[in-house]
C-alpha cells in the first residue's frame, strides 16, 4: 500500500503545552541526554517488533530501515552530548512510556495492532516536540539539529500507522488509534516535574 493511499491522520488529541517548552529549553542539556535514551529506546522497538513478527516482510523491511536511522540519530545526539561534555548516564523515565505500554492488550493480533499504533503515537508525538524545540531553541546550530530531524520522525509515525492499514481493517485500526490517542493525551495532561522529551 502507498502512503498516499492512508488518509491523513491528526492522531494527536492534545498540542503540547508551552509549559513544556518552558521547561524543556530551560534544561537543554537534560532534554538531550533524554533524547538520546529515546532514539536508543526506539530502535530497540523497531527491532524488537522484527523479532516478534519475522513472517510479516513488509513489516520487516520498513522498521529495519527505522531501527538503522533511529540508530544514526542516537549516534547523533550522542555527538552532541560530548561537545557539551555531558556523559550518558540513565534518567528517571516519566510515566508516558509505561502508561502507553500498559495499554498494549496482552493476547495477539490485538498486541501486534496495539504495538504499532503506539510506536506511531510516540513517534508523532516527537516530531511535533522535534518541532517545538527547534522552533524556540535559543542555540541556532542545535535549533538547525532538531529541525533536520523532523522530516524522519514524520516518515516514521506514517510508516508504523501505514503498517497498521496494511495489517488490519481500517475500521479497526482507526477505532483504536482513537482510544489510545486519547490515553496519550491524557498522559501529558500535567507536566512531569523533571524535564523529558516526553514529559
């Protein structure tokens, strides 16, 4: 199926809030150090869907060539975090990725479906946060690196949405893309207290 094919999709229920932008330009540095654990985070997706589900090609195709740019971009803000000499340790993760997770439903194809709408989910939810951040970023080079990032994220939320029409009755796909649009929404209601990508 083309993409061209899907309709569009505002999956999105909520913009983020600008006291998120505000936190998340106050503490730039934490912001990368975050992202960097989420590009890593999303090949591991990528790659982890490719396990699970190895007989559906088309899938395997389009999220290996995710996994290997989500793996480029790693490397890429990893670049940056040394330029800043900001050493890579972990981070307390917000409750989004887990409250996302828990909404997964355990028995098949409801996971596979689940799975890929939540990936997309993520995945649109940072293009749009790429977006802010390279928007009001004060640092025009690292204003520049957000902004070349978006183009992927864009591929990449359209790719896991174009997977699940592929996969499943459009009818289907798009009722549940609704129900948990909603929850990811709700998600980011409050502002988490320490600055994420996804907070």
């Amino acid at each position: 199926m083309l993409s061209s094919e899907i309709p569009t999709i505002n999956a999105l229920k909520q913009p983020t809030s600008s006291a998120w932008v505000e936190q998340a330009i106050s503490n730039l540095d934490t912001i990368l150090l975050d992202h960097a654990q989420c590009e890593r985070k999303a090949a591991g997706v990528a790659l982890n869907l490719i396990f699970r589900y190895p007989s559906n090609a088309k899938m395997v195709r389009d999220l290996t060539k995710i996994a290997r740019e989500e793996l480029e971009h790693f490397e890429q803000v990893n670049q940056w975090l040394e330029r800043r000499n900001i050493s890579m340790r972990p981070l307390t993760p917000p409750p989004y990725g887990a409250g996302l997770k828990a909404q997964i439903r355990p028995q098949e194809p409801h996971r596979f479906l689940d799975s890929l709408l939540i990936s997309g989910l993520i995945e649109a939810r940072s293009h749009e946060r790429l977006g802010l951040l390279a928007q009001h970023c004060p640092e025009l080079e690292l204003a520049k690196f957000y902004r070349s990032l978006m183009a992927s994220e864009a591929r990449h939320y359209g790719a896991y949405w174009i997977l699940a029409d592929t996969y499943f009755d459009r009818n289907i796909f798009m009722q549940r893309l609704e129900e948990l649009a909603i929850v990811e929404s709700d998600l980011l209601a409050t502002l988490h207290s320490e600055p994420r990508v996804h907070s």
